[in-house]
C-alpha cells in the first residue's frame, strides 16, 4: 500500500480520529456532520481531506418513502450538499479539503440514481447559484456494484455487476465527476482513461 491512499468511512468523531492517528489520509462521512456533528472539527482539526455525501435521515431510515420524495432531484441534493459545506465551513475545514458525493444508493429509488448520475453538471451548476468556490469543489461519484444496477442487468449478486459499473461510471465521468469509487480498479482506471480521452477531444 506504499504510496497508496487509505480513505475510512465513518460518520463518528473517534473513530475517525483514531483512524488518522493509525495512517488514514481521508475521511468519508456518509452523514455529512448530521449524525455526529463532532466529526466536523474532528476532521478540521485533523486537517484531512473531507468527503460529505448527501443522504436524508440515517442508514435505517434513508429509503422510507419520506425521505425519497424529491421535486427537482439535483436541485434539491445541491441545495442539501451546501447546507453540509457549510457546516463544515463553520466548523473549520476549508473549502479546499472538501469533496462532495450526491449519494448514490443512498435515499434513492433507481430512477433517481440515473438522474444524479446524469445531471451532476446540473448539480454543479445550482452549487454555482449558492457559491461559486463550493460550485469548483470535486464531485466523487460510487455507483459500484450497488443495487440499482443489478436491477437494471438482472444481475443479483454484486461480483457481477463490474460491467454495468463501467458504464455507470463513465457516464457520471462525461457528466462532470472528478473522482469515482470502484471495485474494480483495473476496469475503474481504463474507463476514467477514456473518458479522459473523450473529454480532451470535445474540449
């Protein structure tokens, strides 16, 4: 693992605190602050990078039918990511340490995993109408292997879904993600190589 990354995902304080202690470099909060509002200056002073992940409610209660109702779904998840940047803001970690993930998966029906995944430059651009620095912030993507593509594919068990996310990926790469989360990170590196590729071209 020389050289390599170590991201931990927790949504508490300590753990996350004990986690850098021991050699983690990131920090991914899938509650964005909500569920212990601790971790935020934890992780400012800490001085990590951050990732806060828009999901409603808790991981027992994301997909009730309350939490799945949405109007504008990007509108609606941008407006909810910057209430999170600017917890965290306040709280001490700089915009510059901040990278932002829709969620996917998470207090979303199927439908609406696709419609984050292609209008992530939708939710850039109403970031864009809060605040321009919060709008240049990463967008990390993980559609992998989730449960949204095995249903699209018919595939049931997640091993099996390594293509679907190739495709899922590469869609939320040309539509404005900067970084993605994969299984497979041999296939995960040749998508982000063409997409990379193909944007250079239409650039």
């Amino acid at each position: 693992m020389e050289g390599k990354l170590l991201s931990v995902d927790t949504f508490y304080a300590e753990v996350a605190m004990e986690s850098v202690k021991r050699g983690v470099h990131v920090i991914n909060d899938v509650s964005g602050g909500q569920l212990d509002p601790a971790i935020l200056k934890v992780v400012a002073e800490l001085g990590v990078p951050y990732v806060t992940m828009h999901m409603r409610g808790d991981p027992s209660t994301m997909q009730s039918e309350q939490n799945l109702q949405y109007g504008d779904i990007c509108k609606e998840i941008a407006s909810e990511l910057y209430t999170r940047v600017r917890e965290a803001e306040l709280s001490g970690i700089p915009l510059w340490r901040i990278v932002l993930d829709p969620g996917i998966g998470f207090s979303k029906k199927s439908g609406q995993n696709l419609e984050v995944i292609m209008g992530l430059e939708s939710i850039r651009n109403e970031m864009c109408k809060m605040n321009i620095g919060a709008s240049h912030v990463p967008i990390l993507l993980g559609p992998s292997r989730k449960r949204f593509l095995g249903e699209i594919c018919s595939r049931a068990n997640p091993v099996d879904r390594d293509v679907a996310t190739v495709a899922a990926v590469t869609a939320g790469i040309l539509n404005g993600a900067n970084m993605v989360r994969v299984h497979n990170v041999g296939y995960g590196v040749d998508a982000a190589k063409v997409c990379d590729a193909l944007r250079r071209v239409r650039s």
